[in-house]
C-alpha cells in the first residue's frame, strides 16, 4: 500500500503557487522492492521519494508499490496543479507620459494567463484604494483634475497569483474662455471702483 503526500505553497481553487515535492510511502507484509510511477502519461520509472514537480499545468501522477514476491498494488493517482507564472496585463487606452485634454476617459486593457486562466483585476488612481472591476476590462475615469496622474491596473490568476501594470499621464487644467475671463476683470473693476 502506497500513500502519497504533497508539500508546496497552496494558492486558490486546487492550485499550488510553487513547485510541489512529493513523497511516496510504501508499506507490506513482507517487503517492499521498489515503487513507480507515471507522471502525465509516460511510462513506468522506479521513483527516488521524495522528488518534486516543478512547471506549470495540470499534471496526472499515477504510482504504485511491487513487493519483493513480484506482487503490484493496483495503480494509484492524484492530480496536481501547478502555476507559478503571474498573469500578464497591458494597458491599452493611455500611452505612459502621454498628454490629455480635461474630460472623461475609458481606461481599457488586456491580460492573459495561460495556465490558470486571469480570474479578475483591480483598479486604483494615483495611489488610492483598489476598486474591483466586476465585469470585462475597461473603466471609465471621470472627472481628473489638471495635473499628472498615475493608473494601475492588477489581474489576478484563478491560482492567486497577481501582477500589476501602471503609466502616468498628463491631465491639461481647464481653459476658460477669453471671454469669461474679460467679464470676471470687467465684474472685478467695477467692485473696487475703477
């Protein structure tokens, strides 16, 4: 009878964030000549326990014990996934030092995780409080005051693992027009008495 324990760093939803070692137990009645395994399909190997799983994906172990009278224990298994690689994330709408005129602006980007698959993303401006982005990848910014900001954005992987993008950008104050700034001196004239 063979038993099998895993040791790595657990993520989210059955994901380890790490390589995970593993160590086969082996026990019988008489004596235990060798244990083997088959990792993702490929063919027997006596295995050296404990040893370790190391890339990404979702892997298939398949184990069993031979004892020394050339009796097989039935084949055993267990599925270990593994992502170690953070999602990727791009901001698409606002180049980094880019110059805008004042208004309203739809922040948009695109991400991307192979192996686990991108669960969500954060948002936040100008170092504030992240703001979950409940539904697809775009956010609308409103209201930016004149001066230099910053935007980040986060995405999250299904396993927990995160990766944070950001640019700065250049908000122009609001021009008034010549026209009201002739009326505030003409207004202001009249007040001091000029």
């Amino acid at each position: 009878t063979t038993v099998a324990s895993f040791e790595g760093s657990e993520g989210r939803n059955g994901w380890y964030v790490s390589s995970v070692g593993v160590t086969l137990s082996a026990t019988d009645n008489c004596l235990v000549e060798r244990t083997e395994i088959s990792l993702d399909g490929n063919n027997w190997s006596d295995c050296a326990s404990p040893f370790n799983i190391t890339d990404d994906g979702e892997h298939d172990l398949r184990y069993r014990s031979i004892d020394a009278q050339g009796n097989a224990e039935g084949t055993r298994s267990a599925g270990i996934s593994i992502d170690i690689t953070a999602p990727s994330v791009h901001i698409d709408s606002i180049a980094d030092g880019s110059t805008m005129s004042s208004g309203d602006y739809t922040l948009t980007w695109t991400s991307s995780d192979a192996v686990s698959g991108v669960s969500g993303h954060k948002v936040r401006l100008d170092g504030g409080d992240w703001s979950d982005v409940i539904v697809g990848n775009q956010l609308q910014l409103s209201g930016l005051a004149g001066g230099h900001h910053t935007v980040e954005v986060l995405a999250i992987d299904e396993a927990d693992n995160t990766n944070v993008t950001s640019v700065g950008f250049t908000v122009e104050a609001e021009e008034y027009p010549l026209l009201l700034i002739l009326a505030a001196v003409i207004v202001l004239c009249a007040i001091i008495g000029l």
